[in-house]
C-alpha cells in the first residue's frame, strides 16, 4: 500500500494494471503498452484525503496499441478492485513510441534486402557497425503513410573506439519503416556522400589533464532536509516527488511554512512536452522534429543515477518505475535526485561608517532527473531557494545531431562541427506545466510592463518609468510573448489574500533566455506545436488538459493543445489557474559541441512578490561571513 495518494506506482501495481488489461480489455494479445502510470486523484479526492484522511481509490492510466488492428486504445484501472473502469478506442491517433519499439527498427531495417544494398553503395558491409535510429515521423501528408504507423530512420556507423555510435553519419539514407507490421515500407535515399573521418572518440585513452586536484563536498552533521517517503521538508519548504511514465519527474503539493501555517504555491509542476524542430529542408532532414515527451516519453528514458554522476555531497535518491512494452515493471533505481547545494551570496550588508557587515550563505535544494533520448541528454532540475524563490533549469548536453556533408561543402542550414560533419541549425522548446496554488485554490493572471514616459509638464527631465499592470481576464488575453524591450513578466495573484502592505499576494513568473520559433505557422511541425509560438499561456484548470500539444502528438495532424483550448476562453480571474510556459532554447552547434557537448543551461523563476511582508531569509544564521 502506497503512504500517500500521490505516489508513483510501484511494480507490483504495474504488473497488476497490465494483468487486468489483458484479461478484461479485449485486445488483441499482440498489442502492447504504450503507458501505465498513476492516474493521480482528483481535486475532489484530494480534498477528502486533506481533511478527513479519506484515501482515494488506486487507479492506474492505460493506454495501448494494437498493431492487429492499428488502434490506440486507453482507460483507466481501479487497482484496489482489479477492475477495468472505463476503455476506449482512441481514433486517428498513433500511441508513443516506447523504447522497446525504437530498438526494433535496427534489426528489421537491416535485414531488407534494400537497406542492405543501400549501405553496401557506401561501402559500408559489416552491419553490426551501422545504427539506425526510428524517429518519429511527423504527419507531412506523404503518400503511402496515411492510416500507417510510421517511423522515419536516421542511419550512422559507429566510431572505431567503439563510444560513439553516432560518430559517423551515413547522409541521405532513411529507411522508412511500418512499425505495425514490422516491415520497411520503403527507403528513402537521396544521394551517396562519403563517411566522414572518425574524430568522434568521447574518450580520449592519452594526454588527461592532471591538474584537476580532489574538491570535496563533505556536511558532516547530515543534509537540512527531512523525507517521509517521497515527502520533502527542507527550509520551510514542503515538496512532494512524483513520477509520471511520460514526463518523467513530477513535484507536487509545493508550499512553503511561514508563521506555523503551510501555505500552498503549486498544486503539480511539470515539464509537460517539448520539441525539437530542425532547420534543414533537404533530403530527409526536414522529418526531424522530436517531440521527446509524447512521442517518446522522458519517464520510460530516465537514467539510473550513480553518486558522483552530478552531484556532490550528501545525495538522496528516489527509485521510480517504469514498464516495458509487455507491460512487465521496469525499475529505475535513483531516478531522482535530491541534495542541498551552496549558492554564494544571498544577501550582505555593510555599515560604511563602521565597515561592520552581516552576510548569509545562499543554499538550495536540488531535485533533478537525467534522461538520454537517443543521441541527446537532457536533465531535469528544479531548485528551491531560502528567500522563496523556485527555479527550474533545462541542463543539454548529449552528442549534437550529425550528419555527414560532402568534402568542402559548407552547410547552408547548419555548421561545420569537425571534418565532413555538420548540425543542423535547431529549437529545443520546453513547455513548462504549473498548477498554481498562490495562498488557496483560486488565482487570477497580471502581466507587468515597463514604458520610458513621454516629455511632458509631468516628466519634463524625462526620466519617468510607467509601470503598467493589467488583468489577464481570460485565456484569450492570456496567451502572451515577452518583450524585452519592456521587461515583461507575469503574476499569480490571490485577490483574498493580502500582506501587512495590503498587496494581494503573489508569485511573479521571471522569464530567462528564451525566443520565438523560426517554422512558419503553416508547416506540419508549428501546426502540432502551437505551444511553441507563446511564451505564456494561462488557462483555467481542466483535469484532461496535461500535455499542451494533446495526448497525441504522434503523427496528428496539428491543432490540439493549448491553442485549441482557449478557444474555450474560460474565466481566469479567481480561478483555479493553471500557468503554461514555453522555453525555447536556440542551437546552432560549435565545433566545441563535438563529438559531445557541453553542457547549455536553460532556466526560469519563480519569484515570490508580496507573498510575504519582507525578506523571508532574514533569519538564516550567519555562518562563517560575518564580522
Ligand atoms: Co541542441
């Protein structure tokens, strides 16, 4: 039995999900499970569990494809009774491809006749040096697709010292698969260009630097945090972990104790899908658009994290459990992360007539999650600070997609990023889910802009900044860009509560580095991410609305999700709130991104704003920086 309603599922509960499907589904036995997760409690069993400590029935979410029909089915499993609740045929819409799915596709490609003749045109023969990669195929109206399960693959050898299987890119070569029935539908070539050189070696055997001395992090009474479970208290905060098979790492329930009371912030925090268009229209390039979430899954894809990985210090993990295709449990052992981080300076004062100071540490809480999606490596990471503040942080690193150009040619919608290699010019656009909470259950959304004032009787130096707030009343008015130009950010208020100042108390949304999409709107890939074109987006809470390009952005058409939505135009003023926030985080590869990258941060914040009635980190000691 679970300790708490919110809970990830344990294995057994998978195994049991997966049992009552298959004796009470009706599917055919050759289908498989495209997800079962927690299907979380509702705000109304939420509520009876906080204040009677009601425990809500145990359900599981299920969805699953059954290639003998090429349908797409889910509903919902009542696991204290082993019973099937509800069961449905989705149609036109193709499940995730899950991991087990995309591992197929290598040996089937390679042993077409086709695909076979196609490597030999490049000299290429021996076959266990060849991987190739099934990408989700987008929905570009291809002849021969329509109605298929399709899969649009991507081809490389690997490198010599054998660590890099994406070292050497076969160009222009794209087995087009029929993953329902398991066949390449046909192959897709457009022209031989030779193998680059190997310069991919990710671990070089001579010359490491040896003036990297020991640095060691050590907190010898133990971490400032408490657990019960997946239950987190650190600093006044209070924190749930979660765990959902698509969006892979969850927080709930984030609320933060002051003056004896726990006052909520956010219900749920997630990063709830994300895209990567690429910019290259020739050959095959132009299919490469990976929806990582719901094509994929980043909670299937979760690295099982090892002490010293990221992290120092002293590090709690938390297992999580996924599932193969079979629906049979698949532990992932320290899935997340959690550990305190020193962060510098959080305040500091000096007296300049006596040169008496008072300066605090800044420390933050970590939880994170690292999943590697193919080539790419992307972590997860939410921090919470002592002064109230939330962050949340994309970590990108991985190998830059390559691809192999001819000998001195220059690419025209990429880089050069070693000999015969370059990477396409990309987006990688994180939409950020929050179910707001700010002091109680109803919200309502202002946006702040900044404007130099005109010369005038009133402004005759002029030097006068107009502050301007204004409701975002409805989720019509609510889908909004930045503008740097006038410091443009955006507030959760509660207009019941108030601080000593008589402000409504808040929490304001500070947007990081961030830009609009280069697609048209038109193109395939805009049409099934019409998140990506709005930075923010606020809508009034619908427990069916979690992912912003719908539940199926495998091979849709286009048009679900967020924009589809607010064409509701609900109400958001003391509403219960539910704040949206795409981050798109442009890449043009480096030569120093190869043959892996870097890692490139990509962040947000949370700032509290009158939510209290003065510097909430007043009373942190001192520690070693004080005179
Ligand atoms: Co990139």
């Amino acid at each position: 039995m679970p300790d708490h309603p919110l809970e990830p599922l344990f294995a057994e509960e998978i195994a049991a999900a997966a049992a009552c499907i298959r004796a009470q589904a009706g599917l055919d036995p050759n289908s498989f499970f495209e997800t079962i997760t927690l299907d979380e409690p509702s705000r109304a069993e939420r509520a009876a569990f906080n204040d009677s400590g009601t425990v809500p029935p145990r359900r599981a979410y299920v969805c699953c494809y059954e290639r003998a029909s090429n349908r797409t089915f889910r509903g919902r499993v009542d696991l204290d009774q082993d019973k099937l609740l509800s069961w449905e045929h989705v149609p036109g819409v193709q499940a995730r491809i899950p991991p087990d799915e995309f591992d197929a596709s290598d040996k089937i490609a390679k042993a077409d006749p086709r695909v076979v003749e196609a490597l030999a045109k490049r000299g290429i023969t021996d076959l266990d040096t060849v991987l190739i990669e099934t990408w989700a195929p987008g929905n570009f109206g291809i002849e021969g697709e329509e109605g298929k399960r399709i899969a649009y693959c991507h081809c490389w050898v690997i490198n010599d010292a054998g660590d890099n299987r994406y070292g050497r890119p076969i160009a222009n070569l794209h087995p087009v698969m029929d993953l329902a029935a398991g066949t390449v539908l046909r192959v897709d070539d457009f022209g031989v260009v030779p193998l680059p050189p190997d310069t991919a070696a990710i671990r070089p055997s001579e010359g490491l630097r040896d003036d990297v001395k020991p640095l060691n992090i050590t907190q010898p009474e133990g971490p400032s945090f408490e657990i019960d479970g997946y239950a987190v208290r650190w600093q006044r905060w209070n924190v749930r972990v979660g765990f959902d098979l698509r969006e892979g790492l969850v927080l709930h329930d984030i609320g933060y104790e002051d003056g004896g009371r726990l006052r909520p912030i956010m219900n749920r925090a997630s990063m709830a899908e994300m895209v990567v268009p690429y910019g290259d229209p020739t050959g095959g390039n132009f299919r490469r658009n990976a929806f990582d979430t719901g094509e994929y899954g980043i909670g299937t894809a979760l690295d099982s994290l090892k002490l010293g990985c990221d992290c120092l210090g002293h590090i709690h993990y938390f297992d999580v459990c996924a599932h193969d295709w079979d629906g049979k449990p698949a532990a992932i052992r320290n899935a997340v992360c959690m550990h305190e981080e020193d962060f510098g300076l959080l305040w500091k004062h000096t007296d300049s007539h006596t040169g008496k100071f008072r300066a605090v540490r800044s420390r933050r809480l970590v939880i994170s999650s690292i999943a590697t999606i193919g080539n790419y490596v992307y972590g997860f990471f939410w921090y919470f600070y002592q002064d109230g503040t939330i962050g949340t942080e994309i970590k990108a690193t991985g190998i830059p997609f390559p691809t192999a150009v001819p000998p001195g040619e220059q690419p025209k919608y990429g880089a050069l990023i070693a000999p015969g290699i370059a990477s396409h010019v990309h987006q990688h656009s994180f939409n950020f889910r929050f179910d707001m909470c700010v002091d109680g259950p109803e919200n309502a959304v202002r946006e702040q802009d900044f404007e130099a004032a005109p010369l005038g009787p009133d402004n005759p130096h002029g030097n006068a900044v107009n502050i301007f707030e204004r409701p975002l009343s409805r989720e019509s008015e609510a889908a909004r860009e930045i503008d740097i130009a006038r410091s443009r950010s955006w507030k959760i208020v509660n207009t019941s509560q108030t601080n000593s100042l008589g402000q409504h108390t808040a929490y304001r949304l500070v947007p990081g580095q961030n830009t609009l999409p280069y697609l048209q709107p038109e193109s395939p890939v805009a049409q099934r991410a019409g998140f990506m074109f709005k930075h923010f987006w606020a809508t009034q809470y619908d427990p069916e609305q979690l992912y912003p390009a719908g539940w199926f952005p495998n091979q849709h058409p286009g048009g679900d999700g967020l924009p589809r939505w607010v064409e509701a135009d609900r109400s958001l003023e003391d509403e219960d709130v539910v704040v949206w926030y795409t981050m798109n985080f442009h890449h043009l590869p480096r030569p120093e991104d190869w043959p892996v990258q870097p890692v490139v941060y990509a962040s947000l914040h949370w700032m509290p704003e009158g939510f209290f009635d003065q510097n909430p980190a007043l009373d942190l000691p001192p520690h070693a920086i004080t005179s």
